[in-house]
C-alpha cells in the first residue's frame, strides 16, 4: 500500500476496503468460533463479562519475541479485544499509517527494544501520524538501558502506560483498560 500511497488514491481506497474486510471476516470468524465451542473448552467467566471496557477495543502488540506477541494476543482476544500483531516498529508504523479511516488502534502496546527503533523512536514516529498516541511500553523486568521510558515519559507518554515483562493477566487488561479510559474508547454492545 505504501507504494501506492500518493499516487493511485483508488488502488489505496481498495486496497483499505480489503485489509478492512479482512479485519471484519476475521472477528467474524472468531465470534463463530465462540458460539461453536462446547462448553468445557470456553469456560463463562464472570471475569470476562465484567471487562466490558475491553470490548471490540483495536489493540496492536509489537514485541520481536513471538511469544509475547502470541500470548498477548490470546490474551487480550479472550476478553473481546481485536489484535493484530507486528515484529517490529516499522511494520507497526506502516499498520497504523495504513489502518484506514475510523479504524485506528485503540492502544498500540510495544516493546522498547525492537530490532529497527526502540520505544522513544516509535512513539516519535507515531506522534506523526497519530494525535495523541495511545503507546504502552513493554520492558523487562524493568531494565531500559537507552532511557527510553523517561524519554518517552518527557515527550507525553501517559505515566501509566508502563507493562514489565513477564506481564501478569490482571496487569496487562488493567493497563489497556487505562489507556482506553484516557483515550476514549467506548465499547461496543
């Protein structure tokens, strides 16, 4: 898409339509799925229906380490959320650069060492496509050698937008649920 970006408006109006329709037969397919599953293998869960919040929220996870991504990703589906994964900063940019008209990411939750950039360098280059960005940083067990917290900080990064890996359940929904309060994500019914 970003070849086409500036110079065939049609062939970007269609190529949008299509990762759209793509996003839409997806959470389709995952609704179908919940309905089919038998009983034993998707638990009710009181937990899960008081998290309202985390309702159809667009949620972008961007860590290298696929087992983070996945596990976020399960995670975070598991409690209404849809989320779309990237490996690193600069396929996360291109995605939200590309996510189409009224279909921006409600959080965007990414490590702070990528292997392109690290979390101050990606929350600059988000500042540029979106106002406010709604950035959690990923770290660790809090080790950030560059400072890219505090830099992240001191350029507008809300002071709860903080996750130390290896994350706990409660932690990661109680972070996004803060970003979407602060954001304004209303979920849908």
């Amino acid at each position: 898409m970003e070849r086409y970006i500036g110079h065939e408006p049609e062939v970007v109006e269609r190529l949008q339509r299509i990762l759209k329709n793509a996003r839409d037969i997806k959470q389709v397919i995952h609704q179908v799925g919940q309905k089919m599953a038998p009983a034993e293998a998707v638990p009710a869960s009181p937990e899960i229906k008081r998290r309202t919040k985390l309702r159809q929220a667009r949620v972008l996870v961007v860590d290298a380490d696929d087992s983070v991504r996945n596990d976020a990703h399960a995670l975070l589906e598991r409690y209404g959320c849809n989320v779309e994964t990237a490996h690193e900063g600069g396929e996360a940019i291109f995605m939200v650069r590309n996510s189409g008209p009224n279909t921006d990411y409600d959080v965007i939750i990414a490590d702070i060492r990528l292997p392109d950039m690290n979390g101050f360098e990606l929350l600059t280059r988000l500042k540029e496509i979106l106002e406010p960005v709604p950035l959690v940083l990923m770290t660790g067990f809090g080790y950030d050698p560059g400072h890219s917290i505090v830099k992240a900080r001191q350029a507008g990064l809300h002071p709860k937008a903080i996750l130390y890996k290896p994350f706990r359940l409660d932690q990661l929904l109680e972070t996004v649920e803060t970003m979407l309060e602060s954001y304004g994500h209303v979920p849908q019914a």
